[in-house]
C-alpha cells in the first residue's frame, strides 16, 4: 500500500500532492527536491526513502540522483 498524497513543505506553506501530480524527484545531498505541479519542493530526507513510499509501477530510479514518473516521460535518448 503506497501513500495516496504527500505532505510538501515550501518555506512557511505545506501542499498536499497527490503521486500522480510528482513528476520527478532528484537528491541534493540531504535534501529530495520533488518537482510537482511545476513547483519545486525541497524536502530533509533521501532519494531511497522517497523511492520506497512510491509505486515502482510508475516511479523508476534513472541514476543514482533522480526518481521519474513514468507517465510524464515523453522521450529516452
């Protein structure tokens, strides 16, 4: 069972997105920087954790720094 929305922090305001709003989410250093509903989310925690919470259904980790939602990719070169 994976989470139905997610609590994102953004400086003084919190959103609640669902999985399928998250285009993709890269790390930096401690910190994910989710990319949702064209906003950008920088959130305390890894890449691994995230990735565990999401459906591999349709979430792939691309490289060791970014997670994508597979519904968003248009093209792989």
């Amino acid at each position: 069972e994976y989470p139905r929305r997610f609590l994102l922090a953004d400086g003084e305001r919190a959103v609640l997105v669902t999985p399928e709003e998250i285009q993709r989410a890269e790390s930096a250093r401690n910190y994910v920087v989710v990319h949702a509903r064209g906003e950008r989310f920088v959130q305390r925690g890894t890449l691994d954790e995230l990735q565990s919470r999401l459906d591999p259904n349709h979430f792939a980790r691309m490289n060791r720094s970014q997670i994508v939602n597979l519904d968003f990719v248009e093209e792989m070169i």
